[in-house]
C-alpha cells in the first residue's frame, strides 16, 4: 500500500501512466485467440489541433475499446492521420509565402518536398495531443492516408471502380474555390447570409417584337395591362448574365406565354454583336418572386444546371480558376455570332460551346466583382435597369480560403455513387448496419436514394495522384503504374492527369486499408467488419456513407456492425461553437485546469444518443470534484486498513451492511452492462456515479464508520476495486493510480477484469439497509426543510405499530443517532400533534416537533415561500404560452425560460409539501 498524498493533483499522474501504458504495449496486449473487437478512429486532418468535437468523438471510442480489453477481448483501436488535401497544402504554402517562395515557381516535386518535410516536423500535433486525452490506441501500427501501402490501396480503387465502369470522367458543375484554384466538396462550403442587392433587368425581344403582359389578383381580376417589347429578370450576379443560355418562366405562368419560344436579347456587350437567347418553359421558375422571369447560366449556377440539363440550354464558361472574366479563345464577336446561331436551332458539341469565349472584350481579364460594377453600370447607362433593391442574400464560401465560391462547369473524375449507395442502403433497411439513434435512418435513406455522382478530382498538388494517362489525341488510359498505362497505349507518349483524389476518397478506405488490403493479412481477415463506428452526425454523408459504399463494394460486406451517431459540442448556452462568436472551449486548457479525467467523464455523462451537448465549465468543475471524492475515500480507507482486495469475487459477508453493499455492486454492475450493450453512455456514467459517490461514499463508509472488522476490511476493499474497475473505461488515470496505491497489483488495471463479482442480491439486506438509508435521507431532508436545527434531537414516531420499522430504527438506533440525530423509535396509534411526517418502507413516521422550532414562525416562511415560488411559476408559464414571446425570442432565450420554469414549479410542489408535512 503506497500512502497517497493529501491533495489530488491530476497532471503528474496523467504524465506518468500515459507514458508507462504505452511503453508497456498495454493498449494492444497480446491475444490472438480472444474475441475480436475493432473500431476505427475518424482520421483527424494532419494539420488538426484537438477541438472539443475531438474529444467527445475519442472519449467515446475510448470507453469501449477499454471496456472491450479488460472483457479479455483482442481490442484494436485503430489509429492514423488524414493527409488533409487542401488544409494541408494552404499550411504549407503560408509557411513558403512567408519566406518569399511561390509554390508555382518551384514546381510540383519541390513543393511536395516541402509538404513532406512540414508534416515530418509539425504534422501530428493532434495525435501528441490524443494522448493528453487518455487515448488508448494502437500506435504501433499507426497509419497514414498518404503512407505507402494506404497509398497502393487507393490507387488500386481507383482503377478497379474504373474498369467496373462506376468511375468515369465528365464536364459537370462543381464548387471552384478561386484561391485553390480547385474543386471542393459541400462540406468545404459554408454558406452565409450576407447583404447583397438584387438587379432587375430588361431583357429586350428580339426584332423589336411586343406582346400584351398582363397581371390578375387572386381573384382572376386584371390589375396591370401593358405593351411590353422585354422581359424582366432579377439577379443577384449580373456578371453571369453574359453566359446565359435562355431565360426560364413557369410552366403555367400566363403572362408570358405569348412569347415562350421567342428570342430575346442580353441587354449587355456591343450593339451589333448583342446575342440572342430563347424563353423556355420548366417547373423551377417560382410565379411569384420577383417577375417569375429567371435567366439560365447553366456554368455558374446550381439549380441553373438542372434546368440548363433538363431542356439541352447550351452552357457558357465565363471564368477562368481564379475568377476572372476569361481572356482565351476567339473574339466576342465570333463567339456572339456562333451562339446565337446555337439558340436558333445550330448543333454544336460540348467541346466547341466550352471553348466560346462569349465574355466581350471590355470585361476579359476582369476579377468577377470588377465586371458585376462594370456590366451595371452599362445597362443601366442603357436605360436597360428596371431597379436595383438591397437584400440579404446566402453565399458560399470557401472554409479554409474564405473567398466566396464560383460555381464552374469543369472536367472532373466522378463515382457512379447511385450504383454504390444500394447495398448500403439495404444493410440498413435490413438490421444488417445498426444506426444509433435510429432516428438517422431517414436522413441515411433521404441521402443515399437521391445520392449524386461523386467528384473525386481535386485540381490540387498534396494528395494521391490520378492514375490516369492521356495520350496527345486525347485517350485515357487508367492503369495502376505509368508502365501498365503505356503497355495499354501500346507505347505513345503519354502524359499524367496533373489532379489529385479528394481527401474523402481515401479515407472512405480506413475501415480495411488501415488492416493492410488489398493483401489479406491477418488483421484484416479477423478485425473486418469492425464492430462499432464513431462519428458524428456532421459527417454522415461525407465519410460515414462512403465507407459503407466501398466496403460493400471491394470487401463483400459491412464496414461496420453499428453506426453510433452523436450530436454536436455546444456552450452552456446551447449555442453552436465558432471562433467568431468567442465561445469556442479548448479541451487542452479543461485539461491543464481539471485533468483528463473530469472532462472525459463530463463527455460521457452529457452524451445522450445523439442529442447535442451543452458543454459548461462548472460540469468539468464537478467532476473533478467526483475524482477528488474518489481519493479521498481511498485515503479514508487506507487510514483505516483497507487494503488491495484478493479477491475477484464477492467475499462472504455475514453483516447485513456488507451483504447489502455486495448486492449493490451486482446491480449497479448490471445497470452498466446494459447501458453498454444499448451504448447509452449517460446510463454508463450516471450508474456508476451514482453508486461511487452517494451509495459506497456517502453511505457505505458512513454506515461501517467506527466497526472496522475483518470482514467489513474485506468487503470494502471488493467494493472499492469493483469502483476501480467499472469506472477506469471513463476515467483511466485516477483509477489506474489508486488501483496501484491500494497495495500490491499481479496487474495493471488497464487489463484488468471485467467485475464478474458471482454474488447475488440479498434482498433482505436490501430491505433493511435501503430502509435505514431513506429514513435518514428524509430526516436530513426534513431538517433542511424546516430549518430543525441539528441540536434538536428528533424521536420518531412509528404509526400503527408497525413491529417490522420499529424494529429496524431499533436495531440501527446508534446509526440513526450518529447520521441523522433521532432518538429510539416509539409505537404510536396517532400522529402526535405539532408533527412532520415521512413515509418511509410503505411506513408513516411522524417527529414532534414541539420545542424544536417555532411552528408558526416555520408555516408563515413556507407560505411566503410557496406563493413566491407559485408566482414565478404562473408569470414564466403565461411567457411561454405567449406566441408572440416563442416566435420572436431567441431560441435559447425560450429554452432559459423554460428551464426556470420547470425549476420553479418543482420548488413550489418541494415547499408545498414541507408546509403539508407541519400538518
């Protein structure tokens, strides 16, 4: 036994067990024939630094790989980094602009020397900060999505998804960040409301042609009638009005149907080379916003392509990759004219309409908001601007450039993911995939069947490089090496694809790439299918169903057995974290300030099944203080001979306070394995706080104090280790100290047993020790109440004779004295008068209260405090059933209230029974 220190200081302690535990290879112990148990960390970006996210995400994995290994099961939790494509390629480039270097001046192999070099110096900081967290994973074999056989795998994907015909080359719209010069995914979008203004423009008829416009109210009367020789359309970008291809208006917009299939004219450019374009019908104009009128650029718009794909609309790139009006191909007049030929009915391919450059020599060259002022300022110059109005408007930008995004028709590689997503699809409609909480299904099922195609290029230099070779004319050849490319091009030149795969490409592979395929190693032969994937909800699309999509497809089945689902890390005001709103909390900093421990078991005990978390410090505080009381009542124990157990199962015990705490353990046991097999990690925590802190701590040790025996020794020392033992998954460092400190250990506690205590509930023990517990509890309850001082000795009553409760305040008449200041129990047919009254074990007790306190005095404060309670009470309900105050309030404003409410009025009911209690 190792004598501990007065004061628990976590740091130290973290420090020295996280280096031992790996040193000692206890995060993977040797068992190759245990049951395997397997789950895969979500690849942090190598540029990471831990965020609260992070450590709600690993704290969780955390729990059950360390529950996995001390049931005896061969647990692998599998650990690596994400290349991070873009993140990692701006690193790099700040650090060279910082020192006068461009990265297109030292080309592509010496940039991706510098990268290399970066991540062997700085990349990583994440996971030397896992460790701070207590993360157990298997760092001997740690991984790398841009590491060498990580590597072999992608690419082999690649070409196999190729020659399976689910990955091809198309021209599609994109998300273009202009500062990377390169195609992202939605998930790099964030989109912002922003003020911005909306143009209304005249789009003049061609040949001068008019036609009689009319609007009707809801009623079918006419309330305008005029000759017009336009049509108005409202934009909020007017510099793409020079890619437009045609204007669009509702299928069943009447006012414009006397020229659908007419030609109209862009009011901007040259006179003589004013382009033409057709009005087209289709169901996405909406009739009543603005005119009902909406112009088509099928290159720089979203729901502009659909349409656009829908009706054949030829689509105009106007920008080059920084978002420039472009300055190649032929001249604005040349392209006008072959344009306008295209809307009257010309055929053209996809090649000759790309390669028009319709952008009038005026603007070429121009940065895109340089030609909105520019191209407004013309027509309104015209007399073309019908007006100009101020309005908020949502803009994607880029989340790591911060430029705004440009949608871009562009050359990309795409999945075929319809074809992909169906088995993923069915695993889970059939159980085959467990989804936790299951109300994720819907979202997984919304997604997966009206899943789009994937683009997996990247116009980027940091990543894995396109296995794809192009000959000069134009043929591809995909091959997994440059020498089987020219083998197929029978050997012509042939030239790499210059882009890189999207980050998410490969680590869609993590479930069984990190295990070593495409070899069929042992690992992956006995750890695929994992058991269990952590994720959060955020990332559902972006990696959760992608790994479902390619295990599926190169392994044959399940990534996973159970997709746990949790929510997102909020303030203690509910709001969302952000740098720009101040509120962001820093893990490390909890750490520093109340050890790994507090902040991993206040994770736990808030993660409630996918609901978000409100994360306040003050939680943090309070489990420090819960580690603090765990110390301390080893230091209690120490003190009084209490040792190690020897013991995994229950020792005999013939005092009924020993065989009630053993029953204890049992249950409260039995309460986690549940929460465990149901992942209901707020069960895990509150079960087992609830028995450390109120049922052995509080009153466990209370009721043995002064009757140290061998037995109790004994029993308290089982007790304590089974605390040890359940509560290390949640909180390693503090359990791990004081399984050592409690005396001599055949093992660590990481690998440790699982409590198999092979006892029972005794439940007579139950019985009376539950009833001694609540008597007191309700006694110290009412002195609370009703202000009895503690010098005032209490006799309790017993109504109607009860023989058994008498006998039972009898027996533990000392206990009762020492915890709760009550006298020896008395039989009474009758409340006395001037009496409190508790109902304990179905039995009413009642305690004169005569001479104690000033009853009168006592039932005035009561009253007053019960109306005061009321008051609150009733004001707060009538502001939530105001609808006014739900629909204009903030919405944490409305939940504060509620919450008052909900406190309030339990306060009133606790009060108004205190008064009853004084009868």
């Amino acid at each position: 036994m190792t004598e501990l220190a007065k004061t628990f200081e976590p740091g130290p302690i973290e420090n020295r067990w996280y280096a031992y535990w790996e040193g000692q290879a206890l995060f993977r112990p040797d068992r190759p024939e245990a049951e395997p148990f397997t789950i895969v960390m979500p690849p942090p970006n190598v540029t990471g630094s831990l965020h609260i996210g992070h450590a709600l995400d690993d704290t969780l994995q955390d729990i059950l790989v360390r529950h996995a290994r001390m049931q005896g099961k061969d647990s692998m939790w599998v650990v690596g980094m994400d290349h991070a494509g873009i993140a990692t390629q701006m690193v790099v480039e700040r650090n060279l602009d910082s020192q006068g270097i461009k990265r297109a001046e030292i080309g592509r192999e010496a940039f991706l020397e510098h990268v290399w070099e970066w991540k062997a110096q700085s990349g990583g900081q994440i996971t030397r900060q896992l460790r701070r967290l207590g993360a157990s994973c298997d760092w001997a074999n740690e991984r790398f999505t841009m590491d060498e056989g990580f590597s072999r795998a992608v690419i082999k994907v690649f070409v196999e998804l190729y020659k399976r015909k689910l990955l091809y080359r198309d021209k599609r719209l994109v998300n273009w960040d202009p500062k990377f010069q390169s195609a992202i995914s939605d998930l790099e979008v964030e989109n912002r409301e922003v003020q911005g203004h909306m143009w209304h423009f005249k789009y003049p008829l061609a040949d001068g042609e008019t036609y009689t416009y009319v609007e009707k109210d809801e009623d079918g009367n006419v309330v305008l009638q005029e000759e017009r020789d336009y049509i108005s359309i409202a934009t909020t970008r007017p510099e793409t009005m020079l890619g437009d291809g045609a204007v669009a208006v509702h299928t069943g917009d009447e006012r414009y149907r006397p020229i659908v299939g007419k030609l109209c004219e862009i009011p901007v450019g040259p006179k003589e080379h004013r382009r033409l374009i057709p009005i087209i019908t289709d169901d996405y104009p909406d009739p009543d916003f603005a005119s009902g009128a909406v112009k088509i650029t099928g290159a720089h718009d979203l729901n502009d392509y659909g349409v656009a794909q829908r009706n054949k609309i030829p689509m105009y790139r106007l920008m080059d990759g920084t978002a420039h009006m472009r300055s190649d191909g032929p001249s604005y007049a040349e392209s006008s004219a072959r344009a306008i030929a295209i809307a009257r009915g010309a055929a053209a391919s996809a090649e000759e309409i790309d390669a028009l450059n319709l952008v009038p020599e005026a603007y070429r060259g121009l940065d895109r908001y340089d030609a909105r002022k520019r191209v407004v300022a013309d027509i309104d110059a015209e007399g073309l601007m019908i007006k100009v109005e101020d309005k908020m408007i949502m803009q994607p930008f880029g989340d790591r450039s911060g430029l705004v995004i440009e949608p871009m028709l562009t050359d990309q590689w795409y999945v075929d993911a319809e074809t992909l997503a169906k088995p993923a699809i069915a695993a889970v409609k059939s159980g085959d995939i467990a989804v936790v909480p299951e109300t994720w299904k819907k979202t997984w099922f919304n997604w997966l069947e009206n899943i789009q195609p994937w683009c997996v290029s990247r116009q980027l230099w940091w990543g894995h490089r396109i296995p794809a070779w192009y000959a000069e004319d134009g043929t591809v050849f995909v091959a997994e090496t440059e020498e089987e490319a020219k083998a197929q091009a029978g050997g012509k030149a042939l030239r790499q694809d210059e882009d890189v795969l999207d980050t998410w490409f490969s680590s869609a592979l993590w479930p069984f790439a990190t295990l070593g395929w495409p070899e069929q190693t042992h690992d992956l032969k006995r750890h695929y299918p994992n058991d269990v994937l952590i994720s959060g909800f955020d990332i559902i699309f972006f990696w959760d169903a992608r790994m479902a999509m390619q295990g599926f497809e190169f392994m044959g089945e399940r990534p996973w057995k159970t997709l746990y689902l949790h929510g997102l890390v909020r303030d203690a005001k509910g709001q969302k974290m952000s740098k720009s709103k101040g509120n962001t909390v820093d893990p490390l900093g909890l750490i520093d300030k109340y050890g790994a421990d507090a902040l991993r078991f206040t994770l736990a005990a808030m993660e409630s099944q996918g609901r978000d978390i409100k994360l306040d410090e003050k939680r943090v505080e309070g489990y420090r203080n819960f580690a603090t009381k765990l110390w301390n009542a080893a230091r209690f124990l120490q003190g009084n001979g209490v040792g190690a157990s020897q013991s995994i199962a229950a020792p005999e015990a013939s005092l009924t306070v020993n065989r009630w705490i053993i029953g204890e353990v049992v249950e409260t046991l039995a309460k986690l394995n549940k929460a465990f097999d149901e992942l209901r990690f707020d069960g895990m925590a509150d079960a087992i706080y609830h028995f450390t802190w109120g049922t052995f701590c509080d009153w466990y040790v209370e009721l043995v104090k002064g009757a140290w025996d061998d037995e109790t020794r004994a029993v308290a020392a089982w007790a304590f280790d089974q605390i040890l033992v359940m509560l290390h998954p949640f909180m390693p460092f503090v359990t791990e100290e004081l399984w050592h400190s409690m005396g001599e250990r055949p093992y660590d506690l990481i690998v440790a047993k699982w409590p198999a205590p092979a006892a029972q509930r005794d439940a007579n023990a139950a019985r009376e020790v539950g009833g001694l517990v609540e008597v007191i509890d309700q006694v110290r309850a009412l002195r609370a109440e009703l202000n009895i001082p503690w010098s005032a000795s209490l006799v309790p009553h017993v109504i109607g004779g009860d023989t058994a409760m008498h006998d039972r305040l009898a027996k533990n008449a000392a206990t009762l004295a020492r915890m709760a200041k009550v006298d020896s129990p008395v039989n009474s047919d009758t409340v006395p008068p001037s009496s409190a009254q508790i109902v304990a074990g179905g039995v009413t007790i009642a305690f004169p209260l005569e001479g104690a306190i000033d009853l009168d005095a006592e039932r005035a404060r009561l009253s007053k405090a019960v109306a005061a309670a009321e008051r609150d009470r009733d004001q707060l309900a009538a502001r939530l059933n105001n609808p006014a105050f739900a629909e204009r309030a903030k919405p944490e404003a409305v939940e504060k209230a509620r919450a008052d409410h909900d406190a309030r009025a339990a306060e009133a009911e606790r009060l108004a029974a205190a008064l009853k209690r004084l009868g």
